[in-house]
C-alpha cells in the first residue's frame, strides 16, 4: 500500500478533473501520495514563457503601462501585439459592458469546490465572452478541445454563477506563439451541453469520492488506464504502475502541483 497522507483535496482545477479521467492512478500518485516527477527544461522555458504572456495581457488589460516588459521579450511582443491586432475584444472596454482579465470563479458541487480561472472575460447585455490564451499550436481535433474539461468546466461554473443562460455563452481559444498571425476556436455553448456537464460531473466527483474513501480506508489504488492508450510510454510513473521501465523514479516532492506542468493553466494569484 502507498504511504497515505491526511491531504484532503477540496478544490479541483480542470487540469485535475482532465487527469482524473485521463488516468486515475496518476491522479492518486500526485494528489494523494505526492509524489512528483522532473520537469523538463523545454518545460520549464514553455511554462516560464506562458506566464510572461499572461501577466503582461492582464497588466495591458488595467491600463499599465506594458512597452518596457515587451521590450526584453521580441518573441512575446509579437505575440501581444498580434493577438491585439486580431480581436476586437482587446479594445478599450465599453461604458456599458464590464471586464476582467485572470478572473476567478468558484462552484462548490458535492463537496468539491470547483475553480475556474478566466484569462479575460468580456460580459455585455444579453451575451458573455470568455477568452483564454493558449501557447500551444491550434489543434487539428476541434472535438478533442470540446470534451476537454477547461472547456466544459469553464463554460459550467460561468452559467451556473452568472445571470446568463447557456446559450447566452461562448469560448473563444487564441493560439498566440506562431510565427505569423495568431489563430482561434470558438465554441458556443446551450443549454443541452450544460446539462451534459453536469451529468458528467455529477459521475466523475462521485468516482472519486468513492475511490478516495476505499484508497485511504482500504489502500485499494486508483485504476489505472489501458495500456493499449499510450499514455504510459512518456510517464514518469510507469514502474510504479508496473507497465513500460522508465529512467526516472518519482521522487516525493514539496512543490508536487507542478508534477503536472504539461496542463497549461496559469495562474497569476495564489488561490490554493
């Protein structure tokens, strides 16, 4: 049996709900037993470059002054002004309207306190816009960004805090580090998605609570995923899964949130 601990998670990120289904086992390595694994210069570099990206479109988006922080970045200068030059939303904000870049949002479902961070939010009469900021290449499978949970989560707690209906609601991906123009995806949201959803949640947050009860009561460990996926050849959990050998061991790890760099999420405010 792994070495249990008294962590209780209460929060959940769509990076945690996208692992938990992805793989239930390394769910349980990194939020139950903490263990982490080594990031990646690349990474490190990626994750460092991200973060530059979204505080500077949050400082640009409260009117401060952004020109000397572009100035030590060219590659990341281009991508702010590209994306600028590409959507009308980055416009000066409407009398009318209200904005907010890196806005949190909680719901508490069960007895799980679900948290979305919004990199910009655009709400006007009778419509709400959420835009998020992606330093990845546009991907070709626009199904596989729909059923991902930053997608659905984010559309979710958005109507389910917020006077909007479903339908009243959109999601728009900028894909800014290209060497040309950025590009994006829209995704519309109505109401049989959002009931959707909330099914989905209803069953993924009840499978947890269960599997964390019968793992801490009675080491029984998460399951793990069908090998035939290929999600083990590149994970640092592998021996311990005993599936495919890998180099490096998980190690226990005080910062063990960030065993989980490749889910792109930022955060500009501690909010855990």
């Amino acid at each position: 049996m792994s070495n249990l601990t008294s962590f209780t998670l209460t929060r959940l990120s769509q990076g945690q709900l996208n692992l938990l289904e992805t793989c239930p086992r390394k769910f349980q390595y990194i939020y139950l037993d903490r263990l982490g694994a080594p990031t990646s210069l690349e990474q490190q570099e990626r994750m460092a470059w991200g973060h530059q990206f979204h505080l500077l479109m949050q400082q640009r988006e409260l009117g401060l002054p952004i020109a000397p922080l572009l100035e030590k970045d060219p590659q990341v200068c281009h991508a702010v002004q590209a994306l600028v030059q590409a959507t009308p939303d980055l416009l000066p904000a409407s009398l009318e309207g209200w904005r907010e870049a890196e806005h949190c949002r909680t719901l508490a479902v069960q007895e799980y306190l679900l948290t979305a961070i919004y990199d910009l939010i655009v709400a006007e009469e009778g419509k709400a816009k959420i835009l998020d900021w992606k330093t990845y290449p546009r991907p070709k499978n626009r199904t596989q960004l729909a059923r991902n949970w930053q997608t659905r989560l984010y559309l979710y707690i958005l109507a389910e805090t917020s006077a909007y209906k479903p339908e009243q609601i959109s999601m728009t991906y900028w894909f800014v580090k290209l060497p040309d123009r950025p590009q994006s995806l829209t995704f519309r949201y109505n109401s049989q998605q959002h009931a959707q959803t909330q099914h989905d949640l209803s069953r993924l947050l009840g499978e947890l609570r269960e599997r964390t009860e019968q793992y801490r009561r009675d080491g029984l460990a998460f399951p793990q995923v069908p090998e035939a996926t290929g999600e083990c050849r590149h994970c640092h959990f592998a021996s311990s899964c005993g599936r495919s050998p890998h180099d490096e061991t998980p190690i226990a790890s005080q910062d063990w949130p960030a065993a989980i760099a490749e889910i792109e999420e930022f955060s500009l405010t501690d909010f855990s």
